[in-house]
C-alpha cells in the first residue's frame, strides 16, 4: 500500500478546520488509511492502491469535508476553454495523451513536495511504473508556444533534462541520466521516443523525463499537465483525477487543452472530466449490507462520500460518479462506500444459521491418524521450506523434472521439492550434533514434471539417522505404521536412484505401490554433507487414503 | 554394603581362592583368572573390605645366581676345566696347565679343587683325583636348579653357602602377599551371591525364585541416560485446533494445488491482469508452461467478459484485452483464495461452508517477520441470505472460539472483495493484532464462477497469528530447522497447544 506524507497544517487549511489528529486518525481510517503523526508538522498515512484521489492533501481534503458535512455531494469543477492546443501524431510506442492546464494554483514549498509525491504515487500505482501512464507537470508560463505536439522524435534530436543545464542529445538523456536508466527502455522504438514539442523546444520526454526549461516552482501558479500511456482510458482518467484534485484550490480554474489528432482531425477538449451514472437498487445495499439501513441514510451517505445523486425513486437511486473516482466499477462499489460512511464498526455483527455439517478432507483425516502413530514410534514432526536449494537435485529419480522456480529469493529456494525425504535429509544435516538417534518425520506437499505433465502430491517422509543402521530399523517402524493402519504391507526389491541398490524396497499394499523405503546412498548422504547412515521411508497420502477409504466402505 | 553382593568379578576370584588349599599368591590368580594383576589387586581390596578374605605377608629365602654363577653355568666352572685337561692329558706341571687356562684362571680352579680333594699338587705336577670328580657335577646341579627356580634341599645349602662365598650365587629375602580364603564365610558368600539379582526376569518371578534372592539394589537418586520423545510439531498443533474450530462451526475443509495457474489464483478472482500484486515482486513464476487450462470453456469465456466488459456482471470490468496466454502462466499461488475460487467453480449447493489451509508463496526477503512461504487460511460463505453483517458475524464467531473476544474492523481494499474489511483482535500483551482480510466476493467474482448467492470469505495468514498466540517472536522459528528446539518450545508452549 501506498504511504504519503501530509502536511498537517496545509491539510487543515484545505479542509477549512482545525483537526485534532486524533480526529484526523478516525477519519482516516473510514477512508481505509492508517496514519501516524511524524514530527507534529507531518503525517504519515497508508492509503489503498484502489484510491489515488487520496494520495495527495487536496484528495484528502475533499473527502474529509464530505465525512465532516462542511460540504457534501458532488464536487462541480470550475471550466473554462484553453488558448492552448496539442497536435496529436501516430506514436506507436505510447500513443495516448491528455493535456490539461490549470491556473491560479498555490503550491508554496510543502504543496509542491506534495504534487511531485503524488505524481510519484500515481506513476506506481496506476502508471505501472510508468509503463501505462506517466505524468508531466510545467510551468504554463514557461511553455515556450501555446501550440503543442505529440510525436515521435529522433534520439539525435536535443533537449535539456530536468535538472541538467546543458543540452544533451535524446540518446544521452535515456543513457546518462537517472531516470533515463530507470525508464528509457519504456517507450523507444526502432531509434526514435515520444516527446512533446512547443515552440521547436522539447518540453517532455515521456515517460522519462521533462525539460529543465519548464520546471514548476514552488510559486508557480499556472500548470500544463501532460499524461502519455498505453491505455487511453487510464491516461484520460488520470488527467481528469489530476485536474479535479487541484481544482480544490480556492480560486483555480482548469482550462480545457484543445487536442487535435493527426491525422483525422478528430478535435476534443481535455481534461473530460467525464462522470458516470451508476444505479443502485436499495433493497441490495440491505442485502448485501444484511442489515436494515434507512433510505435516507443511503442517500446521505453516498453523498457524505462525495457522490452526486441524479434520480431517486422508491426502490432506487442514480448516483453519479466523480471524475476522480476512478476505482467504482460496479453498484457492490457504492455498497461499500455506504457502509464505510456508515461506519464498520456500527453495522450489528449478525450470526447466521446456516445448516451445514463441517468435516476435514480426508487427507486432513489419515495425516493425523499417521502423526499419532509416528509420535508413537517416537518420531519427531518437523515442518521444512516446500522452496528448496540445489540439493533437490540428488533426489530426482528417473524421468522427472525438478519445476524451477524463475525469480526464486535466494539459491537456497529455488526449486519446488521433489519429494518430502529431500527436506528430512536437508533438516538432518543441520542436526548432526543431536542425539542419535534421531528420528524425524514430515507430511507436507511437493511437486516435479514428468513429461508434459506437473504431478502435485502430498506424502508423509520418516528419517532414521544413528551412528550404525540396519534396513530394518527403518523397516520395522514403517511396517508398525501400515499394520496399524490395518494394511497388509509388502516389500518389492526396488531401484531407487537416492537409495542403496540391494537396500531399497517399493512399500505395496494390495498390489498398489504406495511408497518407498531404504538405506540413503552414501553418495547422497557425503554429498549433502551427512556424517552418519540415514534410513528413509515415503508413503503417497493420496494413495494410502484412497486405499483406506476403500477399504472403509467395503468393511 | 551387603557382603553377600558380588560382582562377577568377585565371585570368579573368590572361587579360586577357595579352591587352593591354603594360601595363594597374586601371579598365581592371574594366571589362573587371566586377569591383569592391577585389577586382581583391586578386587582383592574390595573382598578384604567385606571380610572374605585374608592376606598375609610372607618372606622368603630367593636364591639367583650371579653375572659369575650364570657364566660358569654355560661355559663350565674354572675347576671344570681343570679336570678336564688333566682327564686328557694325564698329570701337567704347573707351568704347563697356566699356559693354558691363565694365571689366575688356575689360582680360582685349583682353589676349588683341592679344597673338595679333587686334585693333588704333588712337586711341581697337578694329579687328577678321579673319586671326587663328583663334587663338581653336585655344584654343577644346584645351580642349574636355582637358575630354573626348583626347590633347595636342606643337604645343598651348606654347598650354596660355598657357592655364595665364591661369588656364583646370591642369597636374598623376598616379600610375598598371600591370599587364604576365610572359611566357611567365603563359602557362604560364594553360594549366596549366585542368588543375588541385578534384574528381576520373568523366569524368576514364574518359578517363585525372587523369594530365594537378594535383589541388588540400584543408586536410585544417579540421572538416568536421555531419551526423546516423539512429538507433534508445534505449528502443526495449533493448525489443527484451528481446524477442529471451523469443523465444529459448519465448514468443511477442501484442498487444492500449491502449483498453480495465474487463471485460478487471479483472473478468476477479477485480479486485473496488469494488477501490481501479478508483478514479479509478489509472484514465484514455475519454469512451466501449461498446454491448456483446467477450466471449461465457458469459465474461460465467462472471465474474458467480465474482465474485458464486466459481461452480466453488472458491472463495466478492467477494459482493454483480456490475454489466455497471460492467465496460463504457473506460479506457486499466492493466496488461499485460489482454492476457494476452484471451489465455487464446482458448483456447491447453497448453504455452503468451505475452508482451505495449506502454503502459500510470495517473493518476501526472509527476515524475522517475513518468509517467502507461509501457511494461510481461507474460508467461504455462500447462502441466499448472507451478507457482509454475517460474514463479521462469522469471524466473530470463529475468534470467540479462538478465545479472542475483542475483534476490531476497518474498511480495506481487495480486488476480489466488495465492501472489504480487515480485523484487528487483541492479544495481549501485544494489544491489536491486524489477523484477517475479509469481504463479500464481488458480483464479477461470482458471475465468473457461476455462483448465484452472496457469498463471504475470509483469509489469514496463520504464521503471525500463531506467533501472536504462542508467544514466538521471529518467524523463522517456525520452520525452525533445530530439533533441539522444536523439542523445546513444544514443552514451553505445551499447556498453550492442548
């Protein structure tokens, strides 16, 4: 989850109250925020990724004075037509951009670490990271010409990056720069990159970087915004989040940019600010909600949380939806919204009767009927990494697989095991200083491929490790194991590749191998640096339980 | 001590001893009992101890021969060779017989032999006095006989003293320890301590022998060797209490693959595919490519719609193309949720209550509060009245039989859950523990699946709520690899397990 930090007193004054920040911390957390005061002039807050308008104090602010009633409903954005204007060219690689202008805007120097942080916000979170949407912010007034275009430049062509003073070739920018390295592989294409062009000047490199000759200023009060993407509803959506959020400023203005696309002519005005109209059915907020809510809380709610209403009848409501709303999708959305307004911790805590019967699965059933017996047989239970290391290596046996894992976190997980006697063998080796003997056991799941397919199985492993070991000593136990179970067990002759030849048996019952049993190879035990001799066993609980299973149905 | 308790040590010696009549030396009962004489020594001292025995010191008269007597012995004596030239020469002068044996080589011999009357000087020529050529073989004799150690006669001794005085043999006196046997006590300790016990056997109890016997007592308060239990893991205890909890309240427990499809773990549950959490960061990729979906066709068609235009859903979707090939991909899952999502897909009569528990992965750096797998649970709700006031109900209900009375909510985002909420519980002294994410499955969740009544879920991860209860304050001690420890805090956390 995104975390932002606010100034207090600047929230404040947006707002139009003084919240004290235990007020603040309340209301917060109707928003799905937790917050922490810093240092009495900041605060922390966590905000859900689902809502970008709070990532910045004027989102903030919107939404508390709803939950407060110092001003509910719609917010109404004040328009009006722009001088400028953007040409809009074929940009394969990012072919999509709004452009927006807002004037008499009032940053000072905390509202500009603000804007930039909220940038950063979105660029992560709705921009993924920045591969669908990116933002530009200027300085209106430093735009060298109101004309604009969107096109693709040569990476031989020049600008000046933010930050530099110096003109520097595009092909230098991607490769010198920060921001160059981080995101000029993002949109280059066949040797060229989008840019935005005024006045023969570059003014932006999207996604990458804007010129130093635009630079905003802490008291800049007029602003181009530029959102380039892949996704053409996300980069429209955007701007309009943007502008609406900043039109909170008292006495802003958002100028509508006109775009023309080339080479179609097609002519719109940004930002949209396109609203939605949802309808809701009352009686599913009661139903979904489960509890009796009056109507006209509904309405007030929805309004508290800053939504407009178009059409109200009986058993239903139009609700319009604001522009920076980007995350309602469906009427279940306002559902919450309504009960977030209402309060969690109000809505009754009902205990439904419902007639069901519990029950565990029956793999559930026979791990604990083995777990008692092995306790038993005085085996310990351990519990290792299904992520295992190298090691896995030692224990494919004839055409399998070992599945990889791509981006595993460290060497030591990189593969899924391929058996649990892997993992018992793996937790001996750290446990040759113990007692002998020592004996282990472990139920759990693993996985390899054979041929095309993956096989995804759960079993029960038990390790014997002592100074001097017979095959019997493993033998004996997991026998007692099977008789109790009342399986009548039989031993084949087996090759396993982990196992001594001559000292490995299949484990049968009723003609149905179900495991493994036998003295661990010395190549293996030296291998993995085991000192002692090591007896293992393996039974297929999907196997075994289908067979007991049978077996008690038939009887 | 008991002087009847013998060890088998003890009772060999002590048979031996009786057995020689009268006393009997240590060299003897080594090399009877073959064993060494430091160990005989000992258990000398323990039957003296428990009055069997008797030692008794005696000196004796040692008769060796010296580095002269040991010489004459092997090379003859000097009057020997005496004789022996005058038995082939017949009479020799004096001059004649010291050019062949030395000056004082004859001094010695002819010292010797006139004194027994072996030979006569008669002028200047040496005669051989046949008759007493005896007197040499007897001298010879003794010392061949105290060279082997065989008896002295009374009768050799005064020739011994003769023997001594020329410096062929030396007289000593020797200590000797001699063991004799203390009669009838030994006897008896011998005849008891074969009906002494170490263990009680069934042979003895079933013939009535124990009545007869003397059962060797044991040094009750020494510290008895080591053993180990067999014991359940710890975690797994508290697993399956949670289980038993949601068994009793209705659910039943289902399972699915830990290797999973992208398709199960997210575009069914509505995760849109380009969804931070479907990045790198938060999935494992498998090296694995599928070759078709386990889903049916019209699943897979169904999750094209809602994605791409909410289908009848009702809702408006995430836009764009939704992509098979991306939904195709293996990871290990990542939630539980991926379960419960192949669950309602199989179509379960309403009312319905399911629960999942088993592993799930995220790429996390492993640190004392995070792993990159880790147990989680998921549980689901589905009836034609449920509602999210039921579903905080049901959590509720599940805490209390945790024993945790005190639940908090607070409004929360997830991309499959609609209004969503995450849980707070007290645990002391930890204060609000945040456990559960939960909400009612959004309306496109159940249109992909098919499902049509509401239905709840919630989730958990059971690692940290396992800490927070049994009191284990890093992670990674739950998968501790020590069984040494898993030994111990199974004992320290016992009475908080059963």
């Amino acid at each position: 989850m995104p975390v932002i930090y606010l100034n207090i007193e600047r929230l404040n004054n947006l707002v139009g109250e003084k919240l004290t920040y235990e007020k603040l911390d309340n209301l917060l957390f109707s928003l799905k925020s937790e917050s922490k005061v810093l240092d009495g002039s900041r605060v922390e807050v966590e905000v859900n990724s689902d809502r970008p308008d709070l990532f910045v104090s004027e989102g903030m602010a919107r939404a508390l004075k709803g939950l407060l009633e110092i001003e509910e409903g719609l917010f109404q954005p004040k328009t009006k037509e722009s001088e400028y204007s953007a040409r809009i060219f074929e940009v394969l690689s990012r072919p999509y951009i709004a452009v927006g202008v807002l004037k008499g805007i009032e940053l000072g120097e905390e509202g500009l670490k603000e804007l930039i942080q909220f940038q950063e916000k979105l660029h992560i979170t709705v921009g993924r990271k920045r591969k669908k949407v990116a933002i530009g912010i200027h300085d209106l007034r430093k735009i060298p010409d109101k004309k604009l275009e969107y096109t693709m430049i040569s990476l031989d062509m020049e600008m000046i990056p933010l930050g530099s003073k110096t003109k520097m070739k595009i092909k230098d920018v991607l490769k010198e720069t920060e921001q160059g390295r981080s995101y000029g592989e993002i949109s280059v294409l066949g040797g060229a990159h989008p840019a935005i062009i005024s006045g023969g000047e570059i003014i932006s490199l999207p996604p990458v970087i804007n010129s130093e000759i635009t630079r905003v200023e802490p008291d800049s009060r007029e602003l181009l915004i530029d959102v380039t993407g892949t996704d053409r509803d996300s980069v429209i959506k955007t701007l309009d989040l943007i502008c609406s959020l900043l039109n909170e400023h008292k006495n802003s203005i958002i100028e509508k940019v006109k775009i023309i696309e080339q080479p179609t002519e097609v002519i719109r005005q940004d930002p949209p600010l396109a609203r939605s109209e949802v309808s809701l059915q009352k009686n599913y907020v009661k139903k979904i909600l489960g509890f009796d809510i009056r109507n006209e809380d509904i309405v007030h709610h929805l309004l508290r949380m800053r939504f407009g209403i178009s059409k109200e009848k009986d058993d239903s409501l139009d609700a319009i939806i604001p522009e920076y709303r980007v995350d309602i999708m469906h009427p279940i959305d306002l559902v919450e919204e309504i009960a977030m307004a209402y309060g969690y911790n109000r809505i009754p805590v009902k205990i439904l009767s419902l007639k069901t019967e519990g029950s565990l699965d029956h793999l559930s059933t026979i791990s604990r009927a083995i777990r008692l017996l092995l306790i038993g047989l005085a085996f310990q239970e351990i519990q290792s990494f299904v992520m295992m290391g190298t090691h896995a290596e030692l224990f494919r046996t004839g055409n399998q697989k070992l599945l990889k894992i791509k981006n595993p976190v460290s060497e030591e997980m990189g593969w899924v095991r391929p058996n649990l006697a892997s993992s018992l063998l793996t937790f001996l080796i750290e446990n040759q200083h113990a007692e002998l003997p020592l004996k282990i056991f472990e139920i759990g799941d693993y996985a390899y491929q054979i041929g095309e397919k993956i096989t995804q199985k759960k079993s029960v492993a038990l390790a014997i490790m002592k100074d001097e070991l017979s095959f019997e000593e493993i033998q004996a136990p997991l026998y007692s194991l099977l008789s109790s179970l009342g399986l009548e067990v039989k031993f084949r002759r087996d090759s396993i590749s982990y196992l001594l030849e001559g000292r490995a048996a299949k484990v049968i019952v009723n003609d149905i191998p179900i495991g493994i049993v036998g003295e661990v190879h010395p190549y293996v035990l030296t291998s993995m640096g085991i000192k002692y001799p090591v007896g293992i066993a393996e039974l297929d609980l999907d196997t075994l339980s289908n067979i007991i299973a049978r077996k008690q149905s038939s009887s | 001590m008991d002087k009847f308790q013998l060890s088998d040590n003890e009772k060999k010696l002590l048979s031996v001893i009786i057995s020689v009549p009268g006393d009997v030396g240590i060299d003897y009962l080594s090399k009877i009992t073959g064993l060494p004489e430091s160990t005989i020594n000992a258990i000398i001292e323990l039957l003296k101890s428990k009055g069997l025995v008797r030692e008794e010191i005696s000196y004796k008269i040692v008769y060796t021969l010296t580095e002269e007597g040991k010489k004459a012995l092997s090379e003859g004596l000097p009057e020997e060779k005496l004789t022996s030239l005058l038995l082939v020469h017949g009479p020799l002068s004096l001059s004649a017989v010291e050019a062949k044996l030395g000056k004082k080589e004859l001094q010695i011999a002819l010292g010797a032999a006139r004194k027994r009357g072996i030979v006569e000087i008669k002028g200047d020529t040496i005669v051989l006095n046949k008759e007493k050529l005896e007197e040499i073989s007897s001298d010879r004799e003794i010392l061949k006989i105290i060279n082997e150690g065989g008896s002295i006669t009374l009768d050799m001794e005064k020739k011994i003293e003769v023997l001594i005085r020329r410096g062929l043999v030396k007289k000593e006196l020797k200590k000797e320890r001699r063991i004799r046997a203390e009669l009838p006590l030994a006897k008896l300790a011998l005849e008891r301590s074969s009906e002494v016990l170490v263990k009680l056997t069934s042979y003895i109890l079933t013939t009535g022998n124990w009545r007869n016997t003397i059962i060797k007592e044991y040094n009750v308060e020494a510290l008895p060797p080591k053993i180990n239990p067999g014991l359940p893991h710890f975690y797994i205890l508290f697993i399956e209490r949670i289980k038993d909890i949601l068994k009793s309240l209705g659910f039943t427990e289902v399972s699915g693959p830990i290797v999973e499809s992208e398709f199960w773990n997210f575009d069914v549950l509505f995760q849109a595919q380009d969804h931070p959490s479907r990045e790198i960061h938060d999935t494992f990729w498998v090296d694995y490519y599928l070759k078709s979906l386990d889903a049916s066709e019209e699943i897979i068609e169904r999750t094209r719609t809602v994605h791409e235009t909410g289908g009848k859903s009702g809702g408006r979707g995430w836009g764009g193309f939704w992509k098979l090939e991306n939904a195709m991909r293996t990871i290990l899952r990542t939630q539980m949720t991926s379960v419960s999502a192949r669950t309602l897909a199989s179509n379960p009569k309403p009312p319905f209550k399911f629960f999942a528990i088993g592993k799930v992965f995220r790429p996390d750096l492993i640190d004392s509060r995070h792993l990159p797998e880790f147990y989680q649970l998921d549980a689901i709700i589905g009836d034609e009245n449920m509602s999210f006031s039921g579903l905080l109900g049901a959590i509720t209900e599940f805490f209390e039989k945790m024993g945790l009375k005190e639940v908090r909510f607070k409004p929360a985002y997830f991309p499959f859950t609609e209004p969503s909420v995450e849980g707070y519980v007290k645990i002391e002294p930890l204060g609000w523990v945040e456990v559960f994410g939960a909400g009612m499955f959004r309306p496109e969740v159940l249109e992909i699946v098919g499902t049509n009544v509401p239905v709840g879920a919630w989730g958990m991860g059971l690692d940290r709520l396992a800490m927070a209860l049994l009191g284990i304050d890093d992670i990674r001690k739950l998968y501790s690899k020590d069984v040494n420890y898993l030994r111990r805090v199974f004992s320290e956390k016992l009475f908080k397990l059963i």
